[in-house]
C-alpha cells in the first residue's frame, strides 16, 4: 500500500469514528429562558435536553408541572397514538414566587422518531408552566421556539406550503383550557371558533336541571314528567353533550371582527369613537355586543350559578392571554348589552 493510499484511510478512520459534537441554541419568550442540546444522554438514551430558567408565579403549596410541546413546522402539535408528543418535569416544593435556574426536561430521539421526526429534523416546541394542583391552571408560557435539527447533520427548515388560491388554511392554538380554531379562507375571511369547558354543566356534559335523567319528579302529580330544560335529551342545553362552549367569530379582510349574525364585534380606534355613536354602531357597547366591565372575577363557580341565563352570558375569558373585551388576564365574563342584544 503506497504512502498516500494509507494517510487516507487513517482520515477516513478518524472521520468515521470522530463524535457528534452537541450544540446548544438559547431562546427567550415571555420571560422564560431556555437552553436547548441535542446529543444528550439521559439513562442510557441519546436526545435533546432542555434548561429552562424562569420565575414561575406563585403561591403553590404544591409546586408545578413544566411541559415541553413538540410541534411541527406549521406550528401544529404532533400527536403520537392520540396523544399529544412532549415531555414533562415538576417543581415539587412548595413555593410562593421563585426564579428557578435550569430546570431540565429531555426527550430522547427514540421519542421524537415516534412523531416521524428525526435525529436532525427541524421542529418546534413551546414551554408551559401550569399548576400541579389544579393542572388547568396555566402560570406561564413560551410562545413558539425553533429547533433547527442536530449538529451531527444539520437540516435546514423545509419552506412552508403555500396554499393554492383556491384551498382554506386551517390552525390550532392551545391557551391553557381554551382551544382556538382558526380557518383562513381564499378571500381574506378568517373564521375564529373558541372552544373553553362549559360552566352551565361543568364539563359533565348532562342537563343541569333533571341531571341527565331526562325526567323531572313533580309532587302534585306523584309522578315523572319529561323535563322542561331538555325536553328529555338529558344533555346540556348550553353546550349539547360536548362539554365545551363554542364560540365563532369572523374576520374580514377590512380588519374588522363580526359575530355570526354580521354584526360588529370589535371596531378598530380609527373607525370608532367610544364617546359617539357610530351609524349603525351601539351607543353602550361601542359595537362589541357585551358590556365594557368585567364580573364574576376569579370566581367561575358564582359565574355558572348566579349569571341566570345562558341568553345573558357574552362572553367567558378563562385566561391564557389578555381579554379582547377589557385587557385583564384574570377569570371573568361579560355580560351580554342590554341596549343593543
């Protein structure tokens, strides 16, 4: 073998057993630090590791839950056998307000192959912070971070899909117990449909007067009747049976927001003035259909009990961002306009 045939096949060796050198990328969103690694080994298994630092809200007696979400490209969270893929760790320690330094969740490639994605695909992930007592409770959120694939090969991001003129664009946003459906139709329209658990049967699905027996005992008569809620369907009257409250609204490519009978919901400041009436615009609601001040805040058990029909509920802001009505973050509802409703 000559000289140079042997100098090449010690490179090619040195290449071939030389090891994938881990890469780390920091992000920041909403105030939430996070490291992210790849080529980790975590209990015998290679995967991603993420340090996230933060200062999680609090009192909670009994810590939190940190969830990582994997996502695809277009932002959609990938689901393995029905369920949604990630990972998970817990704050366990009792805590009022505390800033935790690297807290670590991994996820091994055994894992995200499950979700097809592999050693060096790009993907996306968003961190959650909810309460380990009530885990409806959402503390805090990242919004969507990138991970632009391994170091061992890197991949470069695939360009989204571009819809055709003729085809809708669909998506889904996930804000603690509310889920946001959005369709985005070929001439500028977007169809909004807010889904949150239903307060009138407490997400149990069944009529709130018989209980889901679909009768209701009358003394005088010493018998059963049909009951006059749900006229002996034994579901919720509010919510159907789904145990969630469906909202829609829609978006026009004017910018501006209509409920599902064309009216206006949320003008924009350049085409309303609170302190006039607008042609065809109510005086009390501006247009928005329900009342300017919150009620029943922080308090969703008074709200399903003393808000006396489901006709006079507007709106139900259960958190995961700032209320479109009257900016607070806290839970409330707004009652429906007494003008103009």
């Amino acid at each position: 073998m000559s000289l140079k045939s042997l100098f090449t096949c010690i490179i090619l060796m040195f290449v071939s057993i030389a090891p994938a050198f881990p890469r780390s990328t920091t992000s920041i969103s909403n105030g939430i630090k996070v490291t992210t690694t790849d080529n980790v080994t975590r209990n015998g298994k290679a995967g991603i590791l993420f340090k996230i630092a933060m200062t999680v809200p609090g009192p909670e007696p009994d810590g939190a839950l940190i969830i990582a979400n994997i996502c695809d490209m277009q932002s959609k969270k990938v689901y393995v056998n029905g369920s949604a893929l990630g990972t998970y760790g817990s704050i366990s320690m009792p805590y009022k307000n505390n800033a935790f330094d690297n807290c670590e969740l991994f996820i091994s490639y055994d894992e995200l192959k499950k979700g097809n994605i592999s050693k060096t695909s790009p993907f996306k992930y968003y961190i959650t912070i909810k309460s380990k007592n009530k885990p409806n409770r959402q503390l805090k959120q990242t919004g969507y971070l990138e991970w632009k694939g391994s170091s061992s090969k890197p991949t470069p991001a695939p360009a989204p899909n571009k819809p055709k003129a003729s085809e809708k664009k669909s998506w889904v946003e996930d804000f603690g117990n509310m889920t946001v459906h959005h369709t985005l139709y070929p001439d500028g329209t977007e169809s909004i449909t807010t889904q949150i658990p239903c307060i009138f049967c407490h997400e149990t699905g069944l009529c709130q007067a018989c209980y889901g027996s679909g009768q209701i005992y009358w003394p005088g008569l010493g018998c059963f009747q049909p009951c006059g809620m749900c006229y002996g369907k034994k579901v919720c009257t509010e919510c159907g049976g789904s145990k969630k409250h469906s909202t829609t609204i829609f978006r026009k490519p004017d910018g501006l927001y209509y409920d599902t009978s064309g009216r206006i919901i949320t003008p924009s400041p350049d085409v309303i003035d609170k302190n006039h009436k607008i042609d065809g615009v109510c005086p009390v609601c501006h247009g928005t259909g329900v009342q300017d001040f919150p009620m029943y805040e922080d308090d969703p058990t008074g709200a399903s009990i003393n808000v006396i029909a489901a006709h006079e509920l507007g709106y139900q802001h259960t958190g995961g961002g700032a209320c479109r009505y009257c900016g607070k973050y806290n839970y409330h509802v707004h009652l429906k306009c007494y003008k103009c409703d």
